[in-house]
C-alpha cells in the first residue's frame, strides 16, 4: 500500500491537518491489507500505537464492560496509546477485509521529534476527543449519584493506571476534589 494514497481529511482525528502535517505523518504511517475475521488486537494486550480504519469494517468489543460496536471507515483506534502507554480496553476483529493505516509509537516519537508542530496538533485532536468521551460518560452518570460521583468518575479516568483513590477523594457535600 502506497503511503500517497493516505488522506488525512477521512479521519476526524487527522481532519485539520495541513498538506505540510500530512506529509510528516505519511512518512511515518505503515499500510496493511488485513483479511476478514483476523484480530488486529486484543484487550489486555499492551497498546503500541494508532490504527486507522480506511475500508471495510471492525468489531469492537469488552470483555470487562459487555459493550460491542462495529465501526468502518475513518474509525481511529488506540491514539490514547500514543501519549500514554497501558493496555488495550477492547479487542478489534475484522468483520470484512480491511485497509488499515498503523502509526506505531516509536513512529510517533520520531514525528515529535522531527515534526513537533504536527506531533502538536495530533496530541491536541486526541485530547480533545478523550475530553468528549469523559464529558459524555460524566453525563450519562444518573442524577440520583451521590454528591461527588462524577468528579470521582473524572478523577479516576484521569490518574494513572494503578493510581489507588478511594470515593472519599472529593468532598461529599460539594463535589470538590481536594488538591
């Protein structure tokens, strides 16, 4: 798979990128042709990059939550992973062939440190998508949650993995997160 096939403009996460950002990136991504029914990755498994979704479609599932879903073209898995190494949360199937885009970690190193610029704005693209996804879990939180629960919620999405809090971390009357 030819890299100067790979347009950025498919994916949300890449979407504001410029021709200057995108040819920093190409040089860095490694296309594969993935047959149906293969894993790209397991939950658990120690998470080594981003995997983009360019044809066909995945199905995305949690042992741990239950939950599934099957996403397709344009779908970005694991850019977490670049910024902040852990295990993978789910495990990703093909469910028909696939044309998949990787940017492995140690590439995305050399793109901070080669391109700090575009490694910028894709680390600001995958902040503020982590940043929807926690607004949409603390809102989906029942209103009948005790007092503190959702920034309990916040707090512990955000600390480090095998980070030990305890629901007393935030006062139980205001909802305030002692510092």
């Amino acid at each position: 798979m030819s890299a100067d096939d790979f347009d950025p403009k498919e994916y949300p996460l890449l979407a504001d990128l410029g021709d200057e950002d995108r040819d920093a990136l190409v040089e860095l991504l490694e296309g594969q042709k993935i047959a149906r029914g293969r894993k790209l990755f397991r939950e658990g498994s120690e998470a080594e990059g981003l995997v983009l979704i360019e044809t066909g479609r995945v199905e995305v599932s949690s042992k741990r939550t239950g939950a599934t879903a099957e996403l397709g073209p344009g779908a970005a898995l694991g850019a977490l992973s670049l910024v902040a190494p852990g295990p993978r949360e789910m495990t990703v199937q093909t469910t028909e062939p696939c044309r998949i885009w990787k940017l492995p970690r140690e590439s995305w190193r050399r793109l901070a440190e080669d391109s700090p610029r575009t490694a910028c704005r894709i680390a600001e693209a995958i902040l503020a998508e982590t940043a929807a996804q926690l607004r949409d879990a603390l809102y989906a939180l029942p209103s009948s949650a005790k007092p503190g629960a959702a920034r309990w919620v916040a707090l512990r999405a955000l600390s480090p993995t095998g980070a030990k809090l305890s629901e007393s971390a935030g006062d139980e009357e205001t909802g305030e997160i002692a510092a």
